[in-house]
C-alpha cells in the first residue's frame, strides 16, 4: 500500500539527512514509527527516563550538585546512548 504523507521543508530534510547517516530508508523509518504509534508506543515518564539513562543513580559532583545542570548532563547520556541528534 502507499501513503503519502506531507510535511514541511525542513522536516524533509532533516529525515532525509539522518536516513542517509543511519542507512536507513525514509518508508522503513516512517512504518516502524507508524508500528510503534499502532502498538500504542508506551510514554514514559521524565522520571523513567532519568532512571535508566542514570541507572538510579544521582547525578552529582564534587564541584556542583546534580541539580544545577541536570538538564545538559541527562541530555549528554542520551546522545551518547542514542547518537548525536
């Protein structure tokens, strides 16, 4: 079956430049997310995500308590468990 789908310029891009970095096809992209939506793709919370990007673990340091950049350290973790996007 084919559906088209339309989305913006940039959105196009943007897909179409991280499809080619991963080797992946736009349609093979689009059906697993279609999949997943399908499948009822379970949302977690901040607070999950936390937890397995830390492993329970506080973030803290020596020199500043984990809660003065929580933010740039739990994104760091994610890109470097998922890829720089």
């Amino acid at each position: 079956m084919t559906l088209t789908v339309k989305i913006d310029e940039r959105a196009e891009r943007a897909l179409e430049e991280r499809c080619r970095r991963d080797g992946e096809t736009k349609s093979a992209v689009i059906r697993r997310l279609i999949e997943g939506y399908l499948a009822g793709w379970p949302r977690r919370s901040p607070a999950e995500v936390y937890d397995e990007v830390t492993g329970g673990r506080a973030l803290s340091s020596d020199k500043e308590p984990a809660s003065r950049d929580h933010s740039r350290v739990i994104k760091a973790k994610l890109r470097a468990r998922n890829g720089d996007r």
